[in-house]
C-alpha cells in the first residue's frame, strides 16, 4: 500500500466559490501574499442558451498542494477537504476516488509527485 | 443540524468542551461578533500562552458542521492584528477629528469620566436626551437596550442611523402581523437530526428572493444549506436584478427591475389564484382576507407585471406555477425587501404566497420559528425594571412617538433612527446631546448620507464609541473610546433559532465586552437595576427565566453556565405545523398568533397602523414614471450586496481579504462600460445629486445594461496617516451610501431606498491609491 497515490475528487457542479479551500490552505502552509496552493478559476458565466447559463468554479491545487501531508500524518483532513463550505472536495486513493466519479462536472487531481 | 459527511477522528475532535492537544489548549466554542456574522457556527479555539493560535470547523458542531467561511479561517489574523486597541481612550471635545488628541486612560478613569458627562448633560437636558445607536444581528442586540433604559434611563436606542428601520424590522414585522411569529425556509436547521428527521422533507422547490444566501449567511440562516438542499435535488428559482451563481443554476432566473418586487408577488399570487393552484384546505381552514387578497391581485395581471418588472410574461407565468405546484416549497428572502421605500408591501405579497401555497409550518416549507431568541429573553430581564430614578419605564417619549404610528402602537421595539436624526439637528421634540454608539459605525456603513449625520452627531455634549479598532466614526466624532473584546474574548449565549449555545472566552486582554460595559456603567448608575456581579451570573438568570409555552423553565434552578458548555448544544423542542396543535397562541388554542387567529393575508394590524392591509406594489422613482428626473442620472444604482471576504464595514484591515477583494467594486454590464467609456479595472465616479463616490468597474455580463451595482461599507483602515480631519481613513471616497438618503422611508417608516437611486457613471482619471497593509 505504501505506493498508494493519494488526491482530491472535487464536484465542483455545487462549488460556490467562497474561496474557504484558498483560505484554509493559506492560512495552514502560511503562505505569503501572491502565494497559493489551491487557485480558484471561473468557467462562465455564459448564456448557453434561451434562460440558460453555464456558471462554474473549478478549484484547482498548484505545485505548492502537498495534500497537507503534516495534517494527514496527524489523523485530520486536509484542510480544503474539512472546511470546504459545499462539501464538494474529498480525499483519499486516487482508486476510490475514481470510483466515485459517477456524476456531471467531477474532476481528480493528483497534485503530489 | 446537517452532519458532517466523512468520518470523524474522535481523538483530535472530541465531545467535551475544553482538553489539552500538546501544546495547545482546546476549545469547542461558537463563533458570534465581534466581528460579523450573525450565525454562531460552530469553532475549535486552539490557545497558547493566553493567545488564539489558531481556529478550525468544528466537524461535530451544529449548524455548519466544520464548514468554515474565509473570515473565519482569518480569525487569528483578526484578533491578533496590530490596529487593535485595548485601553480606553479620551478626547477633549473641541479636538473632534484629531487623532493626536486622544490621551489612554485606565478602565476606572473612563468610566469615572462617564459618570462625570452623564451627571451632567443628563441634569441639564433630561434622561432621554441620551440615546445609544445599535449595529447589524451582532452580539449587542440587548445591551444596547439595557444600557439606554435601565442603566441611563433613556428610552432611545435605535440603529445606527440605519434610515427606515430599513434590515430585517420590516420582514420581522411583515411575518408577526400576517403570522403572529418569525418564519424563515427550513433545511431542518431547527431539529437535532436535521435532514435526517423522520418529519424532513426535502423542498422541491426553494425560491432566493431578494437575497444570496450562500455569501450573506443573513440573520442565523447558514447560506450552504441551500447548497445541501440543491445536492438533495432541490431545483431554484431565483429573482435578482443581477445574475448570481445560483441564479446560473436556477431552473428559473427572473432578472428584476430593482424595486419592483411587490408587483411580481401579487403576479404570482394572480397566476395561483386564475389558475386554481392554491392550497383550498389551508387558505379555508388557516387565513383571514382571501377574497380581498384575491380582489388585489386581480389588479396584476402578467402582462401589466412584466411591464413593471421587466420579466417576460410567460417566464413569470411558468415560475408562478412551478412555485404553487411543488410540494413542498420554500422562500428564502433577504434583506433587499426591506431596502427599497414599497419593501414592505413586497415583502408582505411574499409571506402570502407561503400561506396561499399551503407551504407555512410544513417540513421543507416556510417553518414558524419561536424559539431560540436568547437576545430577547436577554433583554427582558431589564425591559420590565425600574429606571435610574427608580420609575417604571416610560416608553411614551421615545424618539419617533410623535411621528409614527407603528412607535405609539407599540410595535416598535426601538426609537426611530430618522427622528433620531432630526432630533439631533432640529432639537425637536427634544435635544439628543449624549450619543453612545456600540457596534455600529455609521459614517462608513448603515447611515444614509454620512456627511449630514456627521455635521448633526458633531452637535452632542458628549460622543462615547465602543469599538475593537479605530474607526472613521470614532474618529471623527468620539470623546471617549472604549475597547470592546472579541468573540474569543467574550461570555455569552447564541441560540437564534435552535439550538442554544455558550459563547467561552478563550483569552483575556483589557479589553471588556458589551456585557461588562452595560454591567460596569450599571453599578455605578443603577446598581439595583443591574444586581449581576458578571455577565455568567447574567447568563443563568436570563436562562433561569426562559420559560415554555405552557410557562414552565426549560432549564432547573441550579443549571449553571458550565453545564451550558458542558453540553455545547440544547435543543429546544420543534415540531412542524405548530398552528395545528395549539403551540402558537399564549391561550394555548390552535391557529395564528394574530388578532383573528388566523394567517392574515388582510392584516387588520397594518390596517389598525393605517397602512395598506393587503400585499400592495407603489411605483418608486423611475424612468417610466419620471423621463425628465432622470435624463442626467440614467441608470439604476443598488447598493449593499454581500461580499465574501467582509462583513459590511469589517474586515477591510485584513490584507488576507485584500489580497482577494483589494478595492470596492462596481459591477456594469460591458454595454454599460462602453457607453461610458469605461474598462474593468478602471475606477469609475457614481454621482447623483447627493454626492459622488469611486469604485473599481468589474464587468457582470448579466444584468440589465441600466442597472450597475455599487458596493457598501468601504472606507480604507490602512490610511493610518489620513485618520484626523473630515475623511477619516478616506471614508468619503467610496462610502455609497453618500448616494442614498435618510428620512425618505416607505410608509409607517419602514424600508427605505438603499436599492433604488438613480445615478450617472464616469471614467475616473484622478484617483490612484495604492494597496499596503500596513503590518
Ligand atoms: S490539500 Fe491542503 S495543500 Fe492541497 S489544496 Fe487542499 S488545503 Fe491546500
Ligand atoms: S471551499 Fe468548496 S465551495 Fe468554496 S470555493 Fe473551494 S471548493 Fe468551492
């Protein structure tokens, strides 16, 4: 098992935006101004057709993401995963991750080497 | 309450209140003000050496089950930041806007000076010429009260010259005169098994009206659990004048002319009522006023409301029926009905649609909530004392007595702010010369046309601001200056609406919360008045005293402040359809808490008030109704959406928020910038006849190209070098509300116009601060 990759399944269908997993993992890693481990980018909004819109957040881990390693080994959530506000990022292998991916608007990272 | 979906590790998440984590103690607590919001989530305070180290989500907390939102998580950077001051401070008078005037005191010199002012401006001008001046659902929500009437005496206290009463009291009075109680939209936030209650159920159907929950968290409503409801399969219909991200997710968005809501509720009630989708059972059984609510909507039918509106006639046509034929349905509304002048004729068109629709006290509908207002049982344990000369209390001369009908009826459970105001400038009906001012900071925030209500606070004897950092109003008007405590720092309870929590202070600096303050003052003004020793004594008494329907005490006699956080949550009992059962009314019969015991979609209180009794709509000012008023100011201003990375006029020192959200916003459509002139990113000038202010255009490609939306509550803390003279931390050059402004309230002095100015845009070209936090 020691060769298990670890990631985060994000359905982000229901990501609002509130910027808490940009937040928390600042606020974790103390990452200084103009530094980020996870970035949020706007897909939209766009007029898709008559009384419809396409409006999406996709949050995304840069090189910086270490899957908070320090609050795994401790026995927590990464702190994205904890305090996400829609509850729409989950940890775990990348395996049963994928298993999960059954719905619209899902997407795994793999941010660590 | 929601739970939290992954497993939780018992051993670093525990059920006590308090254990030790190597090298840091740990709290279960409960966030509530200050600083903002009004929801009390749930929060793990891990303290070292008497210092907040840092904050987590508590995943076992209620409410919001670990989710945190991004001001929270800058807790340690709030509390623990630079700006704040923790020693009282005094100013001579005459020295009003210099920051080098203020000398540092000790508690007891501060309060001696206190003492001292109120002795003397008292005895001269009489107990009611002082007056405190209240903020937004914070932690302050009775003191404010205590302190005016038994501790001083006074019967005014009222908002922060918030103009028309115009956040929540409107709805709030709205729901007590049609229902007879508060009703909010349920996501099972009342019951401990929340969406796991075998009475839940999940809305088909939850309308966001005049509101965006999941940034503005408004009045104890965590906004994500419509995020929850949605995850469940709960579809939206959304009405905004600018498109939201729920909006985009929304089986329905209706994109409305500001201030026309009104006109589309008594729209959707005709569509109901033409088309027999109504709840028959209920409205025969439940309310009073059907045929005369029926005869008014008759007057709207969709064309003539998608003229006003600006909504196509089949789209409100087909949102009416999905609303009416789903089972159940919500609303969740917000604070823009009580912000345009007809807001409470809207308002009250929206709480007849959940009665007509058969939606009230059902689970997933519009639930009726009384429990879990601690705030007001807070406030009872002084309403009914006697005042410093050891009277009862007189509430007849009350700023506002002689104006408004809804104060001399007494409905009103607060002095009028614009009565405030004009007491203040013309000393009629009496002088105001002792202004005391907690949690609110008016020159920035709440007050309409700041530089008036600065010209007329400037007129007091004496001008006392609490607060946690220097702000542009204590600046520009405070003699003496009193530190308040944070959250982290604070005894209390929050309950609003279920359940019951303890607020335990984690820390402890010199600073003294509202509860010492009124406590403090009291044994020296009104010992008798205020026989607590502290603000734990106060809190056992308080739930000492709350009592059931039936008038039996929740808690035993020897339940004590420790057994409150023991517990960490109470729940008080809820059941669905109240009405049906006798658990409403105080003599214990089914139906309403209302004059006829029924849901009044007439409601003979307004009529007794001398407003209109049905849902009603009434033009405001507008191009249609005004061509010529409007050639030079041609486009629509709102004002007052929220922000995720503040809380109204908060957070603005935080550089964590300022790297997110650096300078105000003005949101256009890219037409609008065109015509102007304009690209995003660019400061732009919104002027009207009232004044002019500069924000930075961000294009919003959805709303209506003669609507802009225009920022609240900006003033720039890290001018630490501009805090003296008239523009304190240059409030003045971006506070909006210098747009907006006071004594143009709605009828019965509810609501007023913060949503509805007319104004003109303009590229600014002289205007180019630069961002540095300074620490
Ligand atoms: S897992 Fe941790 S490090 Fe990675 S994005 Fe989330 S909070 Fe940041
Ligand atoms: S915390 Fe969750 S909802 Fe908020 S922006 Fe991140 S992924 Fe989206």
């Amino acid at each position: 098992m020691e060769n298990t990759r670890y990631g985060l399944l994000i359905d982000y269908e229901f990501c609002t935006g509130c910027h808490t997993c940009e937040t928390a993992c600042k606020v974790e890693h103390g990452f200084e101004t103009g530094l980020w481990g996870i970035q949020l980018k706007e897909i939209g909004p766009q007029q898709i057709g008559p009384r419809k819109w396409d409006w999406h957040y996709l949050p995304a881990p840069t090189a910086l993401c270490d899957l908070c390693a320090d609050r795994v080994a401790e026995g927590r959530w990464p702190t994205c995963v904890h305090h996400c506000q829609a509850q729409v990022i989950e940890y775990g292998p990348v395996e049963e991750l994928a298993a999960r991916m059954d719905k619209q608007f899902m997407v795994l990272y793999t941010p660590t080497a | 309450m929601p739970r939290c979906p992954r497993p939780i590790n018992e051993e670093l998440y525990r059920d006590e209140w308090i254990w030790q984590e190597g090298e840091y103690t740990v709290y279960r607590n409960c966030q509530y003000t200050a600083p903002g919001c009004h929801n009390g989530c749930g929060v793990l305070h891990y303290v070292k050496d008497n210092k907040l180290v840092k904050i987590e989500g508590d995943p076992k907390g209620a409410l919001s089950n670990g989710r945190l939102c991004m001001r929270c998580l800058a807790m340690e950077e709030m509390v623990n930041h630079p700006f704040r001051i923790y020693n009282p401070m005094k100013r001579d008078p005459a020295k009003r806007g210099d920051d080098d005037a203020w000398e540092v005191i000790t508690w007891d010199e501060a309060y001696d000076l206190y003492v001292e002012k109120a002795e003397e401006i008292l005895g001269k001008y009489g107990k009611k010429s002082f007056c405190i001046l209240g903020g937004t659902g914070r932690n302050t929500t009775w003191q404010f009260a205590a302190l005016a009437t038994t501790v001083m005496g006074s019967p005014n206290y009222t908002f922060g010259f918030l103009s028309g009463n115009s956040c929540y009291v409107p709805r709030m009075n709205v729901c007590f005169w049609m229902g007879g109680d508060v009703m909010v939209a349920d996501c099972a936030q009342c019951v401990e098994e929340g969406y796991d209650h075998p009475d839940y159920v999940n809305p088909e159907v939850c309308v966001i009206w005049c509101c965006n929950p999941i940034v503005s968290n408004a009045d104890g409503f965590f906004g994500h659990w419509i995020v929850d409801l949605m995850r469940m399969g709960t579809k939206l219909i959304v009405i905004d004048p600018r498109l939201t991200w729920m909006g985009a997710q929304a089986e329905y968005y209706l994109q409305i002319k500001p201030g026309t809501d009104g006109a589309l509720a008594l729209g959707w009630i005709n569509v109901i009522i033409a088309e027999d989708l109504y709840d028959h059972d209920f409205v025969e059984k439940w309310t009073y006023g059907f045929d005369q609510l029926a005869a008014r909507a008759a007057e709207y039918p969709p064309e003539r409301v998608a003229e006003i509106t600006g909504i196509p006639a089949d789209l409100i046509v087909a949102s009416a029926r999905r609303y009416a034929t789903a089972k159940p349905a919500s609303v969740q509304w917000g604070l823009k009905f009580d912000q345009f002048k007809n807001g409470f004729g809207a308002a009250m068109g929206c709480a007849a649609l959940w009665a007509l629709t058969g939606n009230i006290d059902v689970p997933g509908g519009n639930i009726v909530v009384n429990t879990g207002f601690i705030s007001g049982d807070a406030r009872r344990m002084f309403s009914g004392m006697k005042n410093t000369a050891g009277e009862e209390f007189d509430m007849t001369e009350r700023l506002g007595q002689d104006e408004f009908v809804v104060e001399q009826m007494g409905l009103e459970p607060q002095a009028h702010p614009d009565s405030l105001l004009k007491a203040l400038e013309t000393g009629e009906p009496y002088p105001i010369k002792f202004l005391f001012e907690q949690s609110s900071n008016f020159l920035a925030n709440m007050g309409a046309d700041p530089q008036r209500l600065l010209a007329a606070v400037r007129t007091v004897d004496f001008f006392v601001v609490t607060d946690y950092y220097m702000t542009p109003t204590a600046a520009a008007c405070a003699d003496l200056f009193l530190p308040i405590a944070m959250s982290i720092e604070r005894t209390g309870c929050r309950s609003m609406f279920n359940p019951t929590r303890a607020i335990s202070p984690v820390v402890t600096t010199n600073a003294h919360t509202d509860e010492d303050i009124v406590l403090d003052i009291g044994h020296r003004l009104n010992p008798e008045g205020t026989p607590w020793a502290n603000a734990t004594e106060f809190w056992e008494d308080v739930l000492h005293n709350i009592r059931d329907q039936a008038g039996k005490p929740y808690y035993p006699p020897d339940f004590t402040f420790d057994d409150l956080r023991e517990k960490m949550y109470i729940w008080e009992p809820f059941e669905y359809r109240k009405y049906e059962k006798g658990l409403l009314r105080s003599d214990g019969q089914p139906g309403f808490s209302t004059p006829t015991g029924r849901f009044e979609f007439y409601s003979l209180t307004a009529e007794a008030a001398g407003g209109d009794p049905l849902p009603h709509y009434v033009p405001e000012p507008n191009k249609t109704a005004d061509p010529e008023a409007f050639e030079e100011y041609p486009l629509y201003l709102t004002t007052g959406r929220r922000s995720w990375e503040f809380f109204h006029s908060e957070h603005r020192h935080l550089k964590s928020m300022r790297e997110f959200h650096p300078w105000p916003r003005v949101e256009m459509t890219q037409e609008t910038a065109d015509k102007y002139g304009i690209q995003e990113g660019d400061w732009v000038l919104i002027e009207n006849p009232r004044g002019s202010v500069r924000e930075k255009c961000v294009i919003n490609p959805s709303m209506h190209p003669d609507t802009i939306m225009a920022e609240h509550g900006w003033w720039y803390p890290e001018r630490r070098d501009d805090i003296s003279g008239d523009n304190p931390f240059g409030v003045f050059d971006s506070n909006i509300n210098q747009l907006v402004p006071m004594e143009d309230y709605g009828p019965l002095g509810y609501c007023a116009p913060y949503d509805t100015q007319m104004c003109r845009i303009s590229k600014c070209t002289d205007y180019h601060p630069t961002y540095d936090p300074g620490y």
